[in-house]
C-alpha cells in the first residue's frame, strides 16, 4: 500500500531535510512540503472536497509551522479531517510535550535530529491508523461526522456599536437553519452579548464553560449548547461579562474549530471590539462579514477596522463582506461608494432602513417571530444566499427558498495572533 505524506514546515532546510527522508521511505508518496498553517488547511480542505480518500494517509507537522502554533494546528486538522494521522516532528520529545501533543489529537511524535528509523515507525504507525478509520467511516459507522473541510464558518463584526450586528448574525442563523443546514449560532461578543436576549433564552452555560477544557468531545459540546426550538444551537456569551477574559485566542480557535465539526453552518456574532478571540475567529472564518450604516461615522469605524484586520494580519479587505443595513435610496452614502473608501466588497443586497418592522419582536426579545412580508428580514434571507449559507434550492424547505447566488469570498492569508496590549 502506498502512504501519500503531507509535510508543514516553516523553515527551508528542514522541509528540504524532511522530504529528503520521505523519499527514502518504503511505498511512500511524499508532496511537496507546504510552508504554514493557512497552506496546509487549504490544501487538506481542497483534496477533501471531493472525496475523503483523495487526503493524504499522514501529515507531519514541524515545531516552528506558524502563523498558528503546532498544537494547535493539529487539534484543527484532527477535528476537521478526522481520517488524517497527525506527526509531531519536534526537538523537544520529552513525555510532557508527547502528552500535549496526543491530547491534541496527533499519533505519534519524532524527535529531531530525524532518523530514518523512528521516521519510518511512526509514519507507519500513523498510516495504518488512518486506513482503520477510513475503513470504519466507509461503513457508515460515523456518519453524524463532519469529514473533510467540515462547516462553514461565518463572522458577523460591527463597524461600531448599534449598527444591527446581533440582529444580522441572528437572522443569517435563522434563514440557514430553516433551509434545512443545522446550524450553530455563537455569541462571541464576550462582555456584551445580546444573542440570549434577541431569541428570550436564559442558559446556565456558555462559552466560558468550554475555554479551559483540553478535548471538546461531543457531549462536553452538547452540554454546553443550548438547542432551541428554531433549530439553531446556541453558545451564548457569559452572563458575568468580566468571565470574557477566560475565551483567549487559544480557547477560540478550539472552540470554533469543534462546532466546525459538529455543524454544516457556524454563525458567529464577534460584536464590534477587537480581541485576541475575535481576532482569531476571523482570520479562521470562511467568510467575514462587517456590518457598517450609511453615514459617516459609522463608515469612518468601518474603515478603521478593515484597516486593524490587516495590521494584525487578520483579514484583507478585500477578503471582507460588507453588509451596508438601514440603507435608503435617498441616503447621501451608498454601498458603491463605502465599497470604494474601505476598499471591501459591498454584498450586492443592502438592508433597508425599516425599523418600525422590527420594533415589536425586537422589544419582545423574540425576532425569531418577525412577519415573513418584512423587508428586513427578506433582505438579510437573501444575503444568507448570496453568502452561501443555505441549502441547495431543491433540497430546503419551500418557505425557506429565496434568491441570491454564493459570494465568493477568497481565503484569507496568514494571521498574527493578536498580542496583548495591542489595540483593541
């Protein structure tokens, strides 16, 4: 049997070190080593695209991959391409590092300088392990798990504050859920969150619960979830808010990268500030939306942080998705011209102003009950489509149905985690 490897190193003479053994393998197929952790999930999430066996048996993973550090690259490439065996190639293979690096989800540990021996072992290792669960998913045995690239996950980010951030990430959760995905909608606005009182739920867990725990199992996430009777699944933000502080960039990108698995759809409202979480998130989002009003302030805010995101080497902006709400064709700024100053790409569906539609519900803290003929909620229905967030036509149900075809939203490049004492 032939082993196709994937090695991710940084550094140029250690890849050309690594490939060098590869080749010397036994039956392996070893790929050209890719250079950082944004290359290598896009390629994984490429080849899985079309079919879980396309994935390579194994990747090896160096210690100085970046911009996201070893471990957790491999706990996100065993949460979301399960059918891969991780190695750790690393110069520190002390017992320590080894139980990190298992609990995150790899098979296996080689410690540097390589040997071909020990190489060769734990690839072996690796692979057999991979071909047991492709044989095992392949029955049919694990089909309640998201193989290969896993859910979509979309960032909702206000210019500032009042914009309708919550409103719109709670509505594009409401329209993917009623096209039949099952959905998760996460409260990332950690000091602030409003998602409990949009949709009247109290939950005695929350985000916060889940931050200092090393495996997400399922039913850790279960119990942490909220479902609601709308059919999304709600991770609310802490009710204490100085309990924030416990959801770093870290606890973020685990926590995301675990509902990725769990669920097609993954909404996040990452609310108007900057922090090393929604920082993170945003970078690891397939499509980030930021919501901005037609007038100048909230134009001017828009601007500044587009311009944060790609300082901190989050997101580019043209990898942005500005959703313009309370728009009107009488307003002086109109989406064309706020797609022209933030340099982003303006969706082609604006929300308009009518907030009389949206008094009631919004007041009962029950917008999971706005009227259908609304403008408000048809357009932001419509975006879901444009952004790609619902099911196939023929496949939802037909109140759900509606316009708008997928936004290509290209991937986003390298991040810097966000340091603290940086702005924010």
């Amino acid at each position: 049997m032939t082993t196709r490897i994937l090695p991710a190193a940084g550094d140029p003479d250690a890849a050309r070190h690594i490939a060098t053994l590869l080749s010397q393998l036994p039956a392996a197929e070893p790929a050209v080593p890719v250079p950082d952790s944004t290359t290598l999930l896009d390629t994984l999430a490429r080849l899985a695209a079309d079919s879980v066996d396309e994935l390579p048996e194994v990747v090896l993973v160096h210690e100085r991959i970046g911009p996201v550090p070893a471990l957790e690259l491999i706990r996100e490439v065993a949460l979301r391409f399960p059918a891969v065996g991780v190695v750790l190639v690393s110069s520190d293979a002390g017992p320590a590092l080894f139980s990190a690096a298992m609990d995150a989800g790899a098979r296996g540990l080689v410690g540097l300088p390589l040997s071909y021996e020990e190489l060769a072992a734990r690839v072996q290792a690796a692979a057999q392990w991979s071909v047991g669960v492709r044989r095992h998913l392949g029955r049919g045995a694990a089909a309640d798990v998201f193989t290969g690239p896993g859910g979509r996950v979309v960032t909702v980010t206000g210019a500032k504050g009042g914009v309708g951030t919550t409103f719109t990430a709670v509505q594009f959760a409401l329209a993917a859920a009623a096209s039949g995905r099952r959905t998760a909608l996460v409260d990332m606005d950690l000091q602030a969150g409003d998602v409990g009182s949009y949709l009247d739920v109290q939950f005695r867990r929350s985000i916060a619960d889940l931050a200092g725990i090393q495996d997400i199992s399922p039913r850790v996430l279960q119990d942490a979830v909220y479902e609601d009777r709308t059919g999304l699944a709600l991770l609310l933000a802490p009710a204490d808010g100085e309990r924030g502080e416990e959801v770093d960039e870290r606890a973020a990108r685990h926590i995301v990268g675990a509902l990725r698995s769990r669920y097609e759809i993954v909404v996040v409202d990452c609310g108007t500030q900057v922090t090393g979480a929604t920082a993170a998130t945003v970078e690891m989002a397939d499509v980030a939306v930021l919501v901005t009003t037609p007038d100048v302030v909230a134009v001017r805010a828009a601007k500044r942080m587009v311009r944060m995101w790609e300082r901190l080497q989050v997101r580019k902006a043209e990898d942005t998705a500005m959703v313009v709400n309370r728009w009107s064709k009488h307003t002086e700024i109109q989406p064309a011209l706020i797609e022209k100053i933030t340099k982003t790409r303006a969706t082609r569906t604006p929300v308009p102003a009518a907030f009389k539609e949206l008094q009631g519900v919004v007041d009962a803290g029950r917008v999971q009950d706005l009227d259908n003929r609304s403008t408000v909620k048809q357009a932001l229905w419509t975006l879901a489509g444009e952004l790609g967030l619902l099911a196939a036509a023929e496949d939802r149900p037909r109140a759900a149905a509606g316009p708008g075809a997928t936004l290509a939203v290209r991937a986003p490049g390298p991040v810097a985690r966000l340091r603290r004492g940086r702005e924010g």
